[in-house]
C-alpha cells in the first residue's frame, strides 16, 4: 500500500523551513534560555475579557453543535466590519466563519481550482502557502518580487505566469516582509486577474496592523467583488492565534459551496469560540489598537537600533508583526545566519529562505518579545552581524 501522492507531494523537498524553530524549541524544552522570535505569537495573550467570555459562553451551553455556516450573529458582525471597513456592502449571506486563516486558505483553493490546474501566489510568501496549494494537487507557481522594489508584485511578473493558472493568492499587509501593497500595485494586480480572468485570492488576517500607508482590501476595487474572495481571522487582529476563529467573504454562490465543504470536513467551528469572537469584534477599534499597539512601538524600536549601522539593513516593515532584515553582507544565507545566531547567542529567528527563494539572504524577525528583551536581541543581532561583515 502507498500513501497518496497529494499527501506526500505536500513538501517535495522534505523540508517547509520551520527546523530553526524546532530546535530552538527543543533547546527551550531542554533549559536552555532562548529568545524566540520567529512565530506571529502575541506575547500578551488573548485578553482576559474575551476569555470570560467564552467560560460564559461554554458554561451557558455552546459546546454542542454549531450552526456550519458560523451562528448568525458572527456572521453578521464579520459583515458589518467588512463594509465598515472596506465600503463594499457586505451580509452575513457573504460570510463563511472557518476554523483559523490556514483552514481559509485550504478551502478557497478548493474552491477554485482542480487537481492540475496552477494556483499562483507572490514570492516572498507566508510558509504554507505552497504546501497547501500542493496538497489540493494543484500546480503552485511563485511570482517572483525584488527587496530592492519592496517586494511589491508586478504586473509582468504576473503576466508571465498567468497562462492557464485559475488564481492568485496575495497577502497584504505582507507575512513575512511587513509590506502594504498601494494603490498602484492593488491597480495592476487587479487588471492582470480581470484579463487572465483569475480568481484572487486577499489573505487580510494583518489588516488591523497598519504602520505606514493604508490597507487597501482588492474587494473594494471596480469589478472585483465577484472574483475576490478575501481571507480573515481573529488570529492576529485579537491575540486569538489558538481560538481558531476566521472566516472567507465571497458572493453567496461561493459560500454556498463552501458550506457543503465544510459539512463533509470540519463541521463548523465551536460555538463558544464563536460566540467570544462576536464579543471581541463588539468592543471595536479599541481593542483592536491595543492588540496592534506593541508591534507598531517595537518598529520604532527597530529603526532606532538600525540607524548608523550598514551590516543590516530593514526592508520597510509598513505592516504586520514582522521586519525583514537583509543580511546578504554577512556573505551568509538567512537559513546560516539563523542557525549561527541561536547557536551563539540563543536568539531564534526564522531564515528568509523558508519563505521563498525571493527573500534569500534575509531573516525575518517577529517582534514579539518584550520591549527591552526584544531591543537587547535586535542589539545583539546587529552587532552579530557587523562582527561577520
């Protein structure tokens, strides 16, 4: 007997590039005192307010089963945050609660796609984006980006690689180089899906954490709405990493088949997950912004340490929990950096090369550490690497 090759195809090359997380979690688990600053993990947790409320709403009786779809009152708050957000009129009808972004990501291309067919998405790129394309047995085509054009993607580079392929995937505000794509780059990529007729694919879990510029959702653009399907959770936006709560907007049509996916997989998610979701997205920006405020201070932190140094250089984190440093002039890979840094200094950050060949020689640092913890590692990296310069 032999294993399907959807399954083991997922990573060709035995490898999804988490091994310097892994050991320095070993190295953690063993006793060692390590600095971790490689996963999007909020280092203050789920707020205590939401928390009760889920003890409520398990202790009133939401453990049973729960409406697949999402119960309607988060379906409707996920709507009104939508339009009130993005000024496209969005109802409960576009809403499918799923269990976290990655289940998301999965059934969207599901969604769209047949085993053969080639799903695009833009190099650098969050980890799993590949596997789960390979998992579904489709054909995963990067799109490559520059640092030196701050890994915005291009409307040639699309262009290239858009015959045949049924979607493009895109993440904005950008895990893992912390990128916003502007108006401009939202423009061309949209023309490229309406000429290749694409579906796009916007995964948004990073829309609340916005430094510079502005999120721009591609839903809200002309004659996108019924080719877009986005992607959100409460993951990122409300420290709610382990809840596993997000959804997909789409037009109906779409949901209702997304709807018979999930009956016949994952059956909906618990309710009283959902019910604390509904009770987080009630306390609105507020929370939202002191969810977001450590990651926007410790950017500052970042530009502080980098100034009057050239051994490390930051690509402009405009977004996201995340700075990608460029540290080519060490002569050293992201992937042999990372593993130097920990061996020498126990700080664990992840190599640029686990997420694409388009952000080699970089490492991507999740700034999720304390205040003074985190500018004592930063410290300590920089110095690392003048002394390799």
């Amino acid at each position: 007997m032999e294993l399907s090759r959807r399954i083991t195809g997922i990573l060709p090359e035995g490898s999804d590039g988490w091994e310097v997380f892994i050991r320095a979690r070993a190295m953690a688990d063993a006793g060692h005192d390590i600095t971790e600053l490689t996963i999007g993990e909020h280092d203050i947790g789920t707020d205590p307010a939401i928390l009760s409320a889920m003890d409520r709403a398990a202790r009133g009786g939401a453990t049973g089963y729960a409406s697949v779809p999402g119960i309607p009152a988060l379906r409707r708050a996920v709507a009104d945050r939508v339009a009130a957000r993005t000024g496209v009129p969005t109802g409960p009808e576009n809403v499918m609660i799923m269990p976290g972004g990655q289940a998301a990501l999965f059934a969207s291309h599901l969604a769209v796609g047949d085993p053969g067919d080639t799903a695009l998405y833009v190099d650098p790129h969050y980890t799993t984006y590949p596997g789960v394309i390979r998992s579904l047995g489709l054909n995963p085509v990067a799109i490559p980006t520059t640092p030196e054009d701050d890994f915005q993607p291009r409307r040639a580079a699309i262009d290239a690689r858009a015959d045949g392929a049924k979607s493009l995937l895109i993440n904005s505000p950008n895990n893992p180089t912390g990128s916003i794509y502007g108006r401009d780059t939202l423009d061309a990529v949209a023309g490229a899906v309406r000429d290749h007729d694409l579906w796009l694919i916007s995964d948004e879990v990073y829309d609340t954490q916005v430094w510079s510029g502005e999120h721009i959702s591609p839903r809200a653009l002309p004659d996108m709405a019924a080719r877009t399907m986005v992607i959100g959770s409460m993951s990122k936006s409300h420290a709610m990493t382990g809840s596993r709560c997000g959804w997909i907007v789409a037009e109906p049509d779409v949901i209702g088949h997304l709807i018979n996916l999930a009956t016949n997989t994952t059956y909906g998610v618990p309710g009283f997950i959902q019910e604390a979701a509904v009770f987080a997205l009630a306390q609105g920006a507020d929370l939202e912004d002191k969810v977001a405020e450590p990651f926007r201070r410790r950017r500052g932190l970042v530009q502080d340490i980098l100034k009057g140094q050239n051994a490390v250089r930051a690509i402009p984190a405009r977004g996201a929990m995340y700075v990608m440093l460029d540290v080519r002039s060490t002569g050293l890979s992201g992937r042999a950096f990372a593993d130097r840094l920990l061996d020498t200094h126990a700080i664990a950050v992840m190599p640029g090369e686990s997420y694409g060949k388009c952000a080699a020689g970089h490492v991507r640092v999740a700034m999720t550490a304390e205040d003074d913890r985190f500018a004592a590692a930063l410290k300590t990296l920089v110095a690392f690497a003048g002394e390799l310069s």
